[in-house]
C-alpha cells in the first residue's frame, strides 16, 4: 500500500469513529452511512483514481436521503467530510451529483449552509 493511500484509510478510520460517538438527530442515515456509501468516491476525488463504482454509491445514497432530516443529515456529513479529508479535489467533489446524473439541492463544500436544504 503506498503511504498516501495508507493516510487516507486512517484519516477514513478515524471519521469513522468520530461520528461514531457524536449524538445522532432523527435522521435515519447517519455519517457512517454516508462515509460507507461514498467510499468508492475517495480515489476519484482524491485524484488517485477514476469515476469507476463511484456513482452507484452517488445515486444510493440519493434515493436513500427521503426526508429533509435525512437529506440535512447527509448534507452535514458531506460537509464535514469536504473539509477534513487530505487532499480533495473540491471542484471535483461538488461536481460529483451532476457527473452521476442526480441533482442535489446545495453544492458539496465544507461550506454549505445545511439548514437550508428542503
């Protein structure tokens, strides 16, 4: 395994647990889900590797998001995420829903503003 990849399965592994022992709200899909769902999409966004199985979690994870508590939900999640994993291609992460064919109500930035999304 090289070393950038060994870093970004610790860095994984460590969100993993933080989220893990943060309380939950309503929301029926919580931030391992989401972590597990999009996991396919970390070399892409990460420029270590292609598109490849990546939308399938893309579109998963939008079918699943029904309620606006869910879609908030995954929303914050993919917040944290943009903006605690090494090395993302943001452009590329926000890009993600348009190049999977789904369209989601707020761009994918560790700034987005969660409490708006309906």
């Amino acid at each position: 395994m090289t070393a950038s990849i060994k870093l970004t399965s610790t860095v994984l592994v460590a969100a993993m647990l933080v989220f893990a022992i943060v309380p939950g709200t309503e929301a029926t899909i919580g931030c391992g889900a989401v972590l597990s769902t999009l996991s396919s999409c970390l070399p892409y966004v990460t420029d270590q590797g292609p598109l490849g199985a990546c939308c399938g979690g893309v579109k998963s994870l939008y079918v699943a998001a029904k309620t606006t508590t869910d879609k908030q939900s995954v929303c914050g999640c993919l917040e944290s995420l943009a903006g605690s994993v090494p090395n993302v291609d943001l452009a590329k992460a926000a890009g993600l829903p348009g190049q999977c064919g789904v369209n989601i109500p707020y761009k994918i930035s560790p700034s987005v503003d969660c409490s708006k999304v309906k």
